[in-house]
C-alpha cells in the first residue's frame, strides 16, 4: 500500500507539501495540485480519512438545509448542491441533505442553510457548529449570494437605454432581504433617470405572472419592459403576453433572473440576470469549511456580480 512519503517522492515535493495539498488544497497554485493528484492517481494512493476524522474529532459531514418549496425553485439548486458538492469532495467531505425536522439527528461539522426566512432564525440559533447561509441575511451570519441590488440595476439600466417607455417590475412576494436589495436596484435606477417604478408581487410561480398580465392586458402599453424577480415569473409574463397577442421583443420585453436552465427553454429564449450558482455553491463550501478550521471564525460575506445575458426576450 502506497504511503504519503511514496506520493512525495513521485511528486518530488515534500510529505508537507503532500499533507497540504490534501488538507488544505485552497492554499496551494493549481498547478502543484495537479502534480500531487497525478502522482496520487498513479499510486492509487489515498488519504485515511477516517483516521484523519477520528484524530480530529470530527464527522467529515456537513449538513444543508433547503428551507424553500423545492417544487418553486428547481432547478437552480441542483446547481447549487453541484457546487457545493464538488468543493466537498475535494476536502474529502461528504454533504448530507437534510429537513429541518431533522435538524438534530445525526452529527455533523458544520452547516449550510439555504432560503432563510425571519421566522427560521430562532431555531438556527440554537445550532451548535459553524453556520454559513447561503443568501444574505441581516443578522449577522456568515452568507454567500450574488449582488441582488447591483445585477437589477444592470437589468433597469438596460431597459432605459434600449428606449422602453415603460419599465415595470414583477416581484417575488415574500419579505426577505433578497427580494429587498432587488426591488432596490430596480427603484433606484429608475429614480436616477427620473422614472416612476411600478411594482407588482406574486408568488413564485409563473401561473400567477401570466394572470396579471391576462387580466390587465387592456392597460398594458407596447414599448413596455417587464423586470422579474425570478425566471419563474418572467416566463409567466411571456406567456400571458403570447396568450394575449402581444409580440416579444417588437412590443414588449423580458428579462427574468436566475439563469439557470428556464431561461433557455422559454422560446423565445429569455434575457436574464443570470448568477453564477455552481460557484456560489462552492463558495458556500469553502467558508463553512474554513469557519471549521477556524473554530468559527467570522467569515462575513461574499457577493457574486451576476451577468446580465441577452437573449430574445428583449431588444
């Protein structure tokens, strides 16, 4: 059986640069980790991560939480979990999902939560390893999220300089911070090019989306330009327009926010906010991961610019 010293010398570099690139791969070039996972592979060497664990007293286990419908949110966190996942396995972790029922079952080394909301925040205080949240929050945990504000103010922004004489947005009813920092982006750039805003929240589902515009369809004007808080909604907006007659993107336009595979199977394809989620999802690893480390260090948060992606939808 191949030893860590064995893997040095196929390496030539030191059982400490070895340990390193196992334990600690965030802090090595790539291309020195190319070299010892080569050398490893060659082997068949690897590392006893139980022993490792055992020595530690650890679980090698990280726990993640999805507190949101998953019926309304796939497939974003198929890319999320892909992300956090892959980061994982590289630290030689495994990744348990689990409900919040189950919360105390098991043990675990840290946690990764996902959607939030103000009414979950007095039982996630009461967990006893490092937390990291995964959308931003203002109660001072640690989280990973992508610029909501800035990615629709790139949209808005768009919107005017295309020449939309109307720039309506269509809102994810829930009072969270996310949804905040977007309606955010949306009011402050129209108000920087002294427009009026014009919001209107619904559940996140497109059925609801298509609905408005169906039964407002007699004051809607051409030349209008429908900002959503989600794929979701925005492909329910299209539809409600197709439904009515309406044109896309002569008389009317649309852009979502996510870019995670809705936006590709809309036809025409959808303009979107689109945020990086499988490397936000490898973020949500290696904070959570290096609050462990740490013995729970504050890590603060990290934001991610999202790209504004024009497809069909709009001009």
């Amino acid at each position: 059986m191949s030893t860590l010293n064995d893997v040095a010398k196929k390496a030539n570099v030191s059982k400490m640069t070895v340990s390193r690139v196992i334990n600690h791969p965030e802090q090595v070039t790539d291309e020195l980790k190319e070299l010892v996972f080569r050398a490893m592979e060659e082997l068949s060497y690897r590392p006893n991560v139980a022993a490792k664990a055992l020595v530690n007293n650890r679980t090698q286990m990280i726990k993640l939480f999805i507190l949101e419908e998953m019926d309304t949110t796939e497939p974003y966190y198929m890319n999320l979990l892909m992300g956090i996942a892959q980061e994982l396995d590289n630290r030689h972790y495994s990744l348990q999902l689990v409900t919040k029922n189950s919360f105390d079952i098991g043990s675990c080394d840290g946690y990764i939560i996902c959607g939030m909301r103000e009414s979950d925040y007095g039982w996630i205080s009461g967990a006893t390893k490092p937390v990291v949240l995964f959308g931003e929050n203002r109660h001072g945990y640690d989280f990973v999220d992508s610029d909501n504000k800035e990615g629709v103010a790139k949209a808005t922004q768009y919107g005017i300089d295309a020449g939309y004489e109307n720039i309506i947005f269509i809102g994810i009813d829930v009072k969270e911070p996310f949804e905040y920092s977007r309606e955010s982006g949306y009011i402050t750039t129209l108000q920087k090019n002294k427009r009026e805003p014009e919001i209107h929240r619904f559940e996140n589902r497109s059925r609801y989306a298509a609905e408005f515009i169906e039964e407002n369809w007699k004051i809607i004007k051409p030349n209008t330009l429908f900002i959503c808080s989600s794929d979701r909604l925005a492909i329910g907006i299209q539809r409600g327009i197709v439904n009515m007659g309406g044109t896309i993107p002569s008389d009317f336009g649309v852009i979502g926010y996510d870019g995670v595979f809705l936006d590709q199977i809309a036809f025409p394809q959808l303009t979107t906010v689109k945020q990086p989620v499988i490397k936000m999802g490898e973020a949500c690893a290696k904070m959570v991961l290096n609050k462990i480390e740490q013995k729970n260090a504050s890590q603060g948060e990290i934001l991610f610019i999202p790209e504004l992606v024009i497809r069909g939808t709009t001009k």
